[in-house]
C-alpha cells in the first residue's frame, strides 16, 4: 500500500516512513482488537485508493492526510481513518456532514455520534470515523473503546469551533448545524459559511451565515444573490443602509426567503411557511454577528 505524506506538514506533525500510524493506538485498539498488517498514510495523490469517490468531498476542508488501520478480532473487524484536515472548523465541517441522522451522540473528541456500525468524531483539526466491517457487525462497544484510545492521541479538545457559536440560538434544531467549505445552499457566489435547521413559528425552515474574509467581499457576494434573485424572475424587495442591506422574496429554490448583509457576513432564512415570522429570528442572529 503506497505511503504518501503532503511535504509541506509541520515537523512535529509528519509521519515517518517507518512510523506511520503514530495516531494509530498499536498493537491494539480496546480489548482484544489487535492491529492486522501495516497502517497506511495517504496524501492528496493517494486518498482516492483508500476512499474511492470520496476523496474530492476533504479537499475542500484543508485535507492533509490520512492514518489509517484495520482492528481485527476473529471473523470481525473494523476500519479507523484519522483526516488531518486544515482547522477545526474543517474538522468539524466533515464531521457535520457525516454524522448519520438520528445517531446516537457520544462522548469522544468535541463532538462524535454512533450506531452499531459507524462512530463519527472530531477533535482538534482531525476528523475520525471508524467503521465495522464483517458479519456480525461489532456493535458500538468496540468503537467506543477504540474511539476513546485515538482521541488520547490527538491534540486535546477544545470544543466547538467559534464560528458555529452563531447559531446557538433556541430556535436551531439540535445537532442539525453544518461547515460548508464550499458552495453554500449550492450557490458559487455563497462561497463558504454555515447552515442549519430552525423551527420558525411553529414551521420548519433553514437558517444560513456566509463567512467572508472582508466586507468587500459580503457585498459581493449578496449583490451577485440579488442579481441570481432577479435574473431568474423571483419578487424580491431591496432595502440598504449604513451598516448593510437586505432582501425580502421568494427564492427559485427555497421558497419565501429572508437575507441581510453586515460587515463581512451574509445571512438569511429559506423555506420559510411565512416571511413576516422569520423577522426576531433575523434580529437575534443580526445582534451576534454585529456586537
């Protein structure tokens, strides 16, 4: 199995060629799980031959390698992959976007969810997800155990990234919130920023944050929304003033819709059953993001 580690890796992060599974636990991973052959590292070249159709998804999120190794106990097993990605907001952006929905949270890194086959966490800028392979499955047991063993490993944990505190609001449906790296509400002028689920008087809806690195930028990206808006035919309402501007309509995609733009953050609501209750919701997020 080919070994590749990005070269620009800090020293007191790269693998050896003789160590590489140093954020591997060895020869063992809980209790009676041994280690089966050589763990392996993949760089950007190589990911794909571990996770064939997947390696584009990490891109995105800073990727800078993977350690993986196979734990083994007679006729069962499972995988472990440690990602190394660019930060913790990455981290945490790839773990937001694999975490199975209903899964049972777990206590390990600064986040992580479980069912009898997969555990998801993240910790630090590492992304960690084990996977049992083999018939019977291993149950969450072992990948707990294991999982606690790697988070020991890691860097310690420091929580939740800063930036996904912006939505620590009542209304946001618990564990629903996501990192986009890219393409956010698949719009390319929505260029990377959050999600997430909300209830909205009584009715569901979609809350988003665009992260920008400039209010140059926030206005670009919200003047390229309403031109979107108004190119495709949809009734929108515009309204500026010192500190931003705001919009108020129907999106092709997401139905009635709410959107602002101050400093370097665009924001809004989609799908929402009516506009006018979205509007406390939009002053709570908009006094976050301007204090």
């Amino acid at each position: 199995m080919v070994v590749a580690v990005a070269g620009h890796l800090l020293a007191s992060v790269a693998l050896a060629a003789d160590d590489p599974a140093r954020l591997l636990p060895k020869p063992a991973c809980g209790a009676g799980w041994s280690l089966e052959g050589r763990p392996a590292v993949y760089g950007r070249e190589t990911l794909s031959d571990r996770i064939d159709g997947e390696a584009e998804i990490f891109f995105p999120y800073g990727f800078e390698f993977l350690s993986y190794g196979r734990y083994v106990n007679k006729e069962q097993g499972f995988d472990v992959d440690v990602y190394r990605m660019g930060s913790a907001l990455d981290a945490f952006g790839m773990f937001s976007g694999y975490r199975p929905e209903g899964a049972e949270t777990v206590k390990t890194g600064s986040d992580g969810a479980v069912t009898e086959s997969q555990l998801f966490f993240y910790q630090d800028r590492y992304f960690v997800r084990l996977q049992s392979t083999g018939t019977p499955e291993t149950g969450k047991g072992p990948l707990e155990a294991c999982a606690r063993e790697v988070s020991r490993l890691l860097p310690p944990a420091t929580g939740a990234p800063k930036e996904t505190k912006l939505l620590d609001l009542p209304e946001v449906v618990k564990g629903s919130v996501q990192y986009k790296a890219t393409s956010l509400l698949g719009y390319d002028f929505f260029p990377r920023g959050l999600v997430a689920d909300v209830m909205v008087g009584g009715e569901p809806a979609r809350v988003y944050i665009v992260l920008t690195d400039s209010v140059t930028d926030a206005v670009a990206a919200f003047g390229n929304y309403r031109a979107y808006l108004r190119n495709s035919g949809s009734m929108v309402l515009y309204g500026e003033d010192r500190f931003g501007a705001t919009l108020t309509g129907t999106d092709p995609l997401y139905g009635n819709m709410l959107a602002e733009q101050r400093g370097p953050y665009v924001f809004g609501l989609v799908r929402l059953n009516k506009t006018a209750a979205g509007f406390p919701l939009m002053g709570k997020i908009r006094a976050r993001l301007v204090r």
